[in-house]
C-alpha cells in the first residue's frame, strides 16, 4: 500500500513543481538549476555536476518510500493511507526541493514530532482535546455537531494529522505553515480548527449533508485568509486558561503514561483548571484587603534573594503585585459545590455557594439557584466549578456540567482535584490568612490530615523500637563473635598484633614464629576494626 500510494503522489508532485516554474525560463531544469545554485549560495555545499536536480517520479517514489519506512521502524507507527504522513512529505518536498533522503527525513521528523499528535491511541486524544476546547468556547455549535451523530474524529482527524495538507491549496497552506512555525505552538492547529467551526457556525447549522460541509471547510480558506486567522486564533488562546496547556500539551506530544492521560480525557466533563491558577486570580482580587501572604507555588524573586529580609519580600508581594497577577489571568467566577457545613468551614473570599444535592432532591430549586448564580454572572467570566474531590461529589459535579452545557454556558471548567487542591497549593499558613472563615477544627481536609500525622508518628515510634531490637541483636552477634576469635589462637595471634599496630598508629610488626600463642588483647579497648576482624566475624555468625 505505501508503495503505491507513494507513485501516485509523486507524479503529482512533480506536476506542482513544474507548474511552479516560470514562464521566462527555457525548461523546468533551467529554472531548477536557479534555485540550485541559490541553496549552494546559502549552504555553502555545492552540489556534485552529475546530479539531478528534478529525479523522476520512480526515484521520488522510492526515497518517499525510504523515509516513511524508516520512520516508521524507528518510532514503531504503522503506516495507515489516511495518516497525513505523505501530504506532509510530499509539501515538504515542493517546497525544499530535498537533495538527499537524509534531508528529507530530518525536515520530515522534525514537522511531526512538533505539531502532528503522537504517542497511545494518538487520533483519539487529539480529537478527544479538540472537543473539549470547542465545547468551552462554543458549547451550542459542540452540542449541535453530537445530536447529528457526527463525531469530532469523523472529520478533523485528517486534518490534525496532516496539518491541514490534505485539504488546503498549496500556496494557502505555505502561508498557514509559515505562521504555524513561526509561532512553534504545538496546539496552534487546534485553535485554528476551532476558529474555522466557530466562524462557520451559521453555515453549519443550515447544512443537510453536514460531514462532507465540514470535512471540506478548510478548503474555503484563502491565502488573504490566514492573517486575519491567526490573529483570531491568538485571540481565542489568550481566552483559554493556561491549565489547558498544561494539561493536555504532554498528554498530545509528551511521553505521558497512557492510563493516567485516558483517565484525564475520558473522566472529564470539560477543561480541567489548576489550583494555582484560580488562586492567582482570588489573591489579585483580594489586593485591597491586604492580605500578606505569598504562597509557596509563587515565586518571586525578592524572596529567594540574600539581601532582602522577609519584610522586604513581604511589601514586593503588595496589592500592587497581586494585582497584576490578576491582570494577567482570566477572570473567574468560582462556585463552591460542597456541602454548606464544609462551605462554612473555609471557602475562597470570591467563591459562590450552590447546594449540589438540590439537583437530585429539588430540581427545581436547583434550577432556581443557577439562574440566581448566572445573574450575578458577568460577560466574560469564567466559570470554575469547585467540589470537595471524592468520588461521590465528582460524579454530582459531572451532571451540573452537563446541565449547564444543556443551558449553552460557555467557558465552563472543573477545579482539577477540588477543594482538597487548593488547601494544598496553600498550606496550614495559607488557609488561615487566605480562606475565609477557615475553622481547621470543622474542616474536613484539616481533620483528615491530622489523622494522617498520627499514623505517620505511630509508624515513627514503631520504627524506633524496631531499630532498638535490631541494635540488641547486633550486639549479641558481635558478643559471640569475639569469643570465637578468643577460642582461636591463630585468630587471637593475629588480631592482637593488629589492633596494637593500628592503635599507636604505626606498622604492624612482623610476626613471630612462636608455640605458643601471644596473649590476647582486650577487644573492647580498640578504637579501629582492620578488615580481616569484619571478614572473620561475618565468617563466625554465619
């Protein structure tokens, strides 16, 4: 199959080159011969005066071939008709003109392993943080693509795995490659997918044959287009948190582990949000209350430095350094959906309340509240839904995100961890100066963890009478040890000799050749055991 698929893309990639030259010039070589000698200019390595320049479509078949099966061996992918790996070469190829197959390769693996998704079941998590950021900008256009039955992968997987390669004319896809590597973001191409939905939404949702509109939306794109959309782009990153990135950018382009990055795609409602990043926008609106506290995972440089005191680091973090750290993130409405006692027991100073277990008990109620919340919601803000992380609260936090994406709520987001990571993101210190009404005696986290340190002090104290049986043993070992070496006069002669050399600090002497053995001197006195007493001790308790 490679092989094949490899003749026919050559032959129409000779024609692109071809048809590239200008019209002034005798031939196609005569102009090739022009960009040949301006990559020798450039790369200072003249090219041999036997070689082609244009190869025919065979030879280019066989060195597309050559490099895709080395690739494939080298990083154990198979090769799939419809995995993007040949409308990357071949535009590599038109646009380069490689001289050798090793330079092919290198611009090759360098393309894919920057922007194409790689790693276990690649297409799917590609397609699966596709979903996630179009429903948490456009819920209502995300929610109209399911009801259709038409899955994301159905068709934006062929265009993440070939860069849009396969569906863009050539000079609007140089142009948007231009931008994508200058840029060097790895989910750049994700953005730009979503852009294209969302701009075409109202086409869309006029569409009777829907997927194949869709699958050729990249085609409409022009070359005057690709500006206009980057900026766009940009635009819809910056309304992105950056928890996103975190999370989802080593799980589509790292060596994350594949049961903790499944769990990560398949457990989550919608984008998961940091602590830290919450708690940098709570501590920037909080600038006017003073609250002088730096938490541990900010760092400033005031603090690490040898010159300034703690009072110092403390007036750099003022309001004046709080708030900008709210200016730099996203604005956030945060809804607490523990239980009231626990609400009640320490909460974020910003943080909304909403009785979770309304939805299952009154749903109508439930519905009452939401409105109440959304009201006081404004344009623009994104909404951070905050549970206590166990398993049953999860599961509660799960149907509210879906309630609220049934309402067509955009930029909604789940607090990676709950409540639990923002006591830890703070500290005992943080949560008494940073939380409101933290009460550690009715805190749930709180009352966990002190039964936490008397377990590990209970295991310190074990610890500590085992080390004393151990010392005991050893001791009793050692006790028989030396009677042995007393019962044997070869033994008793020679570390009696030893122990006196070693003692005064000089030479042994040599030994003496004598009936009877020289009497032994007491073990305990010695300050220095040589190796042959260990060797020998080691032999007798064994």
């Amino acid at each position: 199959i490679l092989h094949e698929d490899c003749l026919k893309i050559s032959k129409s990639v000779l024609k692109e080159i071809e048809a590239k030259s200008p019209s002034n010039c005798s031939d196609t070589n005569k102009f090739l011969s022009e960009i040949n000698d301006d990559l020798e200019d450039f790369s200072n390595t003249p090219a041999s005066p036997n070689e082609q320049i244009l190869p025919n479509h065979t030879q280019l078949a066989c060195d597309f071939e050559a490099v895709l099966t080395h690739f494939s061996k080298t990083y154990s992918y198979a090769y799939t008709p419809n995995n993007g790996w040949l409308p990357i070469l071949s535009t590599l190829y038109s646009v380069l003109l490689c001289r050798s197959r090793n330079e092919l390769y290198a611009y090759f693996t360098s393309v894919h392993h920057r922007f194409v998704a790689s790693g276990f079941d690649k297409d799917n998590r590609a397609c699966t943080v596709l979903r996630l950021l179009l429903q948490y900008h456009e819920p209502q256009l995300c929610s109209f693509i399911h009801c259709k039955k038409i899955s994301i992968s159905d068709f934006a997987n062929n265009w993440l795995m070939s860069l849009f390669s396969s569906i863009i004319s050539h000079q609007t896809l140089v142009l948007l490659w231009d931008v994508c590597f200058l840029l060097s973001d790895p989910l750049f191409p994700l953005q730009i997918a979503v852009v294209m939905l969302i701009n075409a939404k109202e086409s869309i949702e006029d569409q009777e044959n829907l997927l194949q509109f869709i699958t050729q939306l990249p085609a409409l794109m022009q070359p005057d287009d690709v500006i206009s959309l980057r900026d766009v782009s940009l635009i819809f990153s910056e309304q992105t948190p950056s928890s996103f990135r975190t999370h989802y950018l080593p799980l589509l382009f790292g060596n994350a582990d594949p049961e903790p990055g499944q769990c990560l795609l398949s457990d989550s409602m919608c984008i998961m949000v940091m602590a830290e990043e919450v708690l940098q926008y709570t501590l920037g609106i909080s600038a006017d209350k003073r609250i002088e506290y730096v938490p541990p995972f900010l760092s400033f440089h005031s603090i690490h430095s040898s010159n300034s005191s703690r009072d110092d680091a403390l007036s750099d973090c003022s309001a004046a350094s709080r708030k900008s750290l709210h200016d730099a993130c996203l604005r956030y409405f945060i809804i607490d959906l523990r239980t009231a006692d626990q609400y009640n027991a320490g909460h974020l100073p910003n943080a909304f309340y909403l009785d979770a277990n309304l939805m299952l008990s009154n749903l109508q109620a439930f519905e009452s509240s939401v409105e109440s919340l959304l009201s006081s919601h404004t344009e623009g803000e994104h909404l951070v839904l905050i549970s206590s992380g166990e398993e049953e609260d999860v599961n509660l936090q799960n149907m509210i995100v879906s309630h609220l994406l049934r309402m067509n709520v955009s930029y909604i987001s789940v607090l990676d961890g709950g409540f639990r990571a923002i006591h830890e993101a703070l500290g005992y210190l943080g949560c008494s100066r940073v939380l409101q009404a933290h009460n550690p005696l009715k805190c749930q986290i709180c009352l966990t963890g002190e039964a936490s340190l008397d377990k590990a002090v209970l295991v310190t104290s074990t610890f500590s009478i085992n080390a004393g049986k151990i010392a005991q043993s050893a001791n009793e070992a050692a006790k028989k040890a030396v009677q042995s070496i007393k019962k044997n006069p070869v033994l008793s002669n020679f570390m009696s000799r030893g122990f006196s050399s070693l003692v005064r600090n000089a030479p042994a002497a040599p030994v003496e050749e004598k009936t009877s053995p020289k009497k032994v001197a007491p073990l305990q006195n010695t300050h220095v055991a040589p190796k042959a007493y260990r060797s020998a001790s080691k032999a007798l308790i064994s």
